[in-house]
C-alpha cells in the first residue's frame, strides 16, 4: 500500500522505515530541511540501533523515499501523521505541529484519505483533526481520522515495532479499520523479512485492539503514565530503604515475582526522564484537570521523580563534603542506554547542580555526546571512561550503557583520586566495585561499601 509518514523523528522515521520493511511503498516527510538533506543523502539525524541498516535495506529496494510535507500528502492512501507534541510551559502538550500538518492535508489532498495520527496527542484529538479537515478541507476531500499510538521505546525501536506486544488502533468508521488492518497485517501474522535476526526465533502474534479514537488515545497516555508510576513507587520504596537498611534490588526483585505486578519498570535509580514519560505525565495531568478529574495521584508521580536529582546529589555531598573545584567523573548522559537523546535525561539535571555548586565535570558518553556540546559547553568530553574517571574524586554512573557495566575496575583504581562510586541506576557489579577497593554507593540502601547480609542471601 502507498504509505506517508509525516514527521521523521524517533516515532516517524522508526514507523516509515519498518513500513517500508514489511512490503509498503512509504514516502517519509521532514519539514526541518537540514534533518531532510541527511536522509536524502543517506545520513542518520539520529543514533537507534538497525535504524540505519532498515533504512538502506528499504531505500535499496525502492520502498522508502524521503522529501516534502506536499509531496508526502499526495503520495500516500494512508497519511502518519508522526510530528512533536512538545509540552508547552502550563504542561500542555503543544499541539500547532499536528494542526499545521491537518491544515496542508486539508488544502492540497483530493479524494479518500486515512489520517492517522501517531503522535501522543491528548484525548479528544481524533475529534478535533476531523473538525478541522472538515472545515477546511478543498478538492473535495473525503477522509477518516484514526488513532494509532506508537508503544516503541528508544534504543529497540525497530524490534519493538516489528515485534510489538500489541497494536492499537482507534477506529471511528469500519472502512479505517480494514486499511489499518491491512497495513499491519504482516506484523500481526509475524510475516516479513526481518532485519534483526538471521534466522528470527519464532515471535507470538501481537494483540490486535480496535477502539474508538478517545480511548485508543487514552491508552497512550495512561500506558505511559502507569509506567512512570511504577518507576516512581520503587523509588519512593528506595528512600525508606535506605531510611531502614533494607536492600531495594531485593524488594523489587520480590515484588516483581507476583506476575499481577511484573518485575518491568521497577529499577531505582535518578528517575526517568526522555521526550515520553515527563511530558505525557503532565500533559495526562492537564487533560484531567481540564476535565474536572482529580489526577493526584500523578503529580505525586512526578514530584518523586523531580526529587531524584536533588537526592543523588545530596548522597554526593554527603561522601565529598564540599563540591566546589573537586573533578567528578560522569558516565552517561543520555537519558537510557542505546540512544543519543538527551531531552529531559536526568544526568543533564544532575549535571547542572554540580555545575552550579562549582564541581569540575569530565564526562563521557558513548553516542550522547555530540548533542551535549550546546547544551554544556562547560564540562570537559572525555574519549572514553577512563579518561573520564582520571583524577576524579567520585565516579557517576548516569546511564546504563553496556561497556560501563564491564569497565575495568582494577585498572580504574590507578586512575582515581579517591576510589568512590555512585551508581545511579543500581546497574553496576556491586561485588567487583568493592573488590578493586572502591567504595560503593548505590540507590535505596545497596551497600556502603561492604556487602550487606540480605545482598548474599541467593533467591
Ligand atoms: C517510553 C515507553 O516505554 C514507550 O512505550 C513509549 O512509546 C515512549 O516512552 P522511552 O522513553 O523510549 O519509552 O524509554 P523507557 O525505556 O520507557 O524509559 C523511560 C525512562 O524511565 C528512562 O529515563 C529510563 O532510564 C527510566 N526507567 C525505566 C527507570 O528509571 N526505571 C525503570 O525501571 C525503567
């Protein structure tokens, strides 16, 4: 099917290239005409795993092109509708990207279209694109509005969207839900060629749900802000073990085993951060108070959560007594592993605070970087960890990326001022740390530096 994809951020361009992979003709569009040039010359505005091979792999057999918003509307039967939904300062999520997009389909589509929007927008949104094309609509347009909320997470969004646990689709017409069946037909039956693995191990159908638009957007929101609310109750349970002595690795390691719970999402650690979970909490906040509904229960969410920073550095203070002029050693700045976004990641926030008490930062991250240099011209970029940990009189870990889990300690000892680590996301060999004579200071009670009783008992 002829596909368009508007809007090629982490959402669009992950969406327009896994479309192009599963056998549809997908013209991607891109208003930012820097970020357009690079596509079209085959480079990446972006680091996510395989994104780039699915790219060349479609590109190479003519399923995937790249160019304007004009020329994406009269390409595709279908139109993505993929652009930022940025939160305005009240918490609001700015919405004149998509009604921009909605006004171009308007004036310049003629005969049927889908418009599907795939963006996180607030409830009610669906209603609102089908007022707008109506009254605006020229060439004698007929269309449908659906929702499609995108569940992939940066760092494995190309598995996740072509092995997804479930696809959503909020329909108001039964002939909207025919062609977003058909679209995702091969991923439903788990039926394309797949890019990631040689021989792809065998992957259960996903859920296919058909909703009315209000509650497939709805599911978004209230996905994404569950999640947030479970990574801010371990971290609340965080604090009262370290306020008791209890070991919080353990407690959610418990509390994971009961399957009504689950063990996803109950790390401790700085707090989450990205383009998804702090904006569509508070964007999920003013859509309740808005409608009269009490959403307490999310501000608590995220007033855990803006704690987290205060917190870790607290825990620092606490270990170097005064920060000013000391050289601190950051590892990780993106705001998870595996990708290079650093949009409200909490180790820039850390970052900050250290910055502003007057701690000299050296930091090093293995993709983040380059996007850090304009926001934090003044810490020092290091090569690579060591450099980084040289001279430091603690050692952060921000993000979990792979190779800082199997750093060197022994080697890393050598270069320290004062053998301290702090581990903001619990993700380190606790054991070994301690082994090569570092102190160990993790979240919610995990160790000060020996081996606490509850972590050897074996489960
Ligand atoms: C999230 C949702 O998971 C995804 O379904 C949605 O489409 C977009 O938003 P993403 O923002 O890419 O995806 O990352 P995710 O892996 O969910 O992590 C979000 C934040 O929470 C990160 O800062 C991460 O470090 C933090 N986190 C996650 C924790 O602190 N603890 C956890 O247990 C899990």
């Amino acid at each position: 099917m002829k596909l368009s994809v508007i809007g090629a951020g982490y959402v669009g361009l992950t969406t327009a290239a896994c479309l192009a992979q599963i056998g549809h003709d997908v013209f991607c569009s891109e208003s930012d005409l820097e970020k357009l040039a690079k596509l079209q010359n085959g480079e990446m505005p972006i680091f996510e795993p395989y994104l780039e091979l699915v790219i060349k792999l479609t590109q190479r057999a003519n399923r995937l092109r790249f160019g304007s918003t004009e020329d994406a509307i009269a390409w595709g039967e279908a139109l993505f509708i993929c652009v930022g939904t940025p939160p305005l300062p009240n918490g609001d999520a700015d919405l004149s990207a998509i009604e921009g997009v909605a006004r171009a389909i308007a004036k310049r589509a003629s005969g049927y279209r889908l418009v599907i929007e795939k963006s996180t927008v607030p409830v009610q949104t669906g209603a609102q694109l089908r007022r707008h094309l109506s009254v605006h609509r020229a060439n004698g347009l007929k269309y449908d509005v659906a929702s499609n909320p995108e569940f992939l997470r940066e760092g494995t969004s190309v598995e996740d969207f072509l092995h997804p646990d479930r696809v959503v689709i909020g329909v108001d017409s039964p002939r909207a839900a025919e062609i977003l069946r058909g679209i995702y037909a091969p991923i439903i039956q788990q039926q394309f060629t797949c890019p990631l693995h040689s021989q792809c191990p065998k992957h259960k159908s996903p859920l296919f749900l058909v909703t009315d638009t209000n509650s497939a957007e709805l599911i978004k929101h209230a996905s994404n802000s569950f999640l947030a609310m479970k990574i801010s109750f371990i971290n609340m349970v965080a604090n009262l073990c370290e306020a008791v002595g209890a070991d919080v690795n353990k407690v959610a390691q418990g509390m994971g085993m009961d399957p009504r719970i689950g063990s996803a999402f109950l790390n401790p650690g700085i707090g989450f951060g990205g383009f998804c979970f702090p904006k569509d909490v508070q964007a999920f906040i003013r859509i309740a108070e808005k409608s009269g509904c009490d959403f307490t229960l999310l501000k608590e969410v995220e007033r855990i959560n803006q704690h987290r920073v205060e917190h870790f550095v607290e825990k620092l203070r606490k270990e170097l007594w005064i920060l000013r002029g000391k050289r601190i050693g950051v590892w990780g700045l993106a705001f998870k592993p595996d990708t290079d976004d650093i949009r409200f990641a909490p180790a820039l926030a850390i970052i900050r605070q250290l910055l502003s008490e007057g701690a000299n930062i050296q930091a090093y991250d293995p993709q983040a970087m380059d996007k850090c240099r304009s926001e934090l011209p003044e810490i020092t970029y290091c090569s690579d960890l060591y450099r980084a940990a040289e001279g430091a009189e603690a050692i952060l870990l921000l993000t979990e990326w792979s190779e800082f889990l199997t750093a060197d300690w022994g080697r890393l000892s050598t270069l320290v001022e004062r053998p301290v680590v702090l581990d903001g996301r619990n993700a380190l060999r606790r054991e070994e740390v301690i082994a090569n004579g570092f102190q160990y200071l993790g979240i919610g009670g995990v160790s000060e530096g020996t081996l606490s009783a509850s972590s050897m008992v074996e489960v």
